[in-house]
C-alpha cells in the first residue's frame, strides 16, 4: 500500500531548502537593450564541484494522477536547473537526506513559467511534466566521474491531488 503524498504549490520559501525557484521578479533589476528588455538578474547559483555547466534539452512524457513514485536521485557533483521550453507545468519531488537516504518526501507543482534549479546534493524525483509533454532546457554538470546516486523507497508513494493554482 503506498504512501500518500500531498503537492503544494512551488514557493520560493517552501523550495529554499532543496534549491532555487526561476520565475521573473515582480520588477526586473534592470533595463537593458535601449529599456526594451527587462533584466531579471541572478535567479539561481549553479555550483559544480569540477566540470563544467552544460546545457542539454530533454523531452519528456506527460505524468496524471494518481503518481505513484519510488525511485529518488541526487548529483553530488553539480546542480541541476529545469527551464520549460514549452508551456508545461511540472511536479517537482523532493526530500530531505538523513545520513545518505532520502526521507520526508515532498511534492510541489510549477506554476507556468517556473523554472527551478536543484542545490548539488539534492535527492529529488525523476522529471515530471504534468498532464502535458513537456521539452526543458537542462543546465548541469558535464565532467568526468559519476554523478548520480539513485535510491529506491521500500513502500511507494502516491500523489492522489494537485493544489489549485
């Protein structure tokens, strides 16, 4: 029987802890480009440990309701930032680490037009686009040696509802 699990909304205070919420400033630090072009400035750190940043493209298949998930990664070496390329909001899991394991899951869904960046070290759930495929731009790490730890949960969890947005 799996657990359940509830979604909220994604907040930049309630993701401080795993990573950073990429979503324009109710006014942009800046105009740039003749004052054409307002400039959102540093909305997230990325942090690589060697290596460099790299950015990929990846398509994925749409999740429903209910999600059942068990499997958690993490990338010790680097962090990871998702940006949208289409319109698509996502389901963002994540958890706490308790000496090398994941514990205290927990789920958040995008608004359109966020994007978030995972802190390095971060356990958190595969790339889920919700109801709607979705393209992302990916900036993380490209560099030598392993980064990704992967952790499967015993019992599964399931989410059953998503917040209203």
């Amino acid at each position: 029987m799996p657990n359940t699990l509830q979604m909220s909304p994604l907040t930049a205070e309630a993701f401080a802890p795993y990573g950073d919420v990429i979503a324009p400033k109710a006014t942009p630090d800046k105009l740039i480009n003749a004052g054409m072009c307002g400039r959102h400035h540093d909305l997230a750190r990325m942090d690589f440990s060697d290596g460099a940043a790299g950015i990929s493209l990846f398509d994925a298949k749409a999740r429903h309701l209910p999600y059942v998930f068990d499997l958690v990664e993490r990338h010790p070496a680097g962090s990871q930032a998702f940006i949208p390329m289409t319109q698509t909001r996502f389901m963002v899991i994540v958890a706490d680490d308790q000496d090398g394991v994941p514990v205290n899951p927990k789920a958040f869904l995008t608004s359109l037009g966020q994007s978030i960046n995972l802190h390095r070290g971060v356990w958190h759930g595969v790339l889920a686009p919700f109801e709607a495929t979705g393209q992302f731009a990916v900036v993380d790490r490209i560099g030598a040696g392993a980064n990704l730890e992967e952790f499967t949960f015993e019992t599964p969890f399931v989410i059953e509802t998503a917040p209203t947005l």
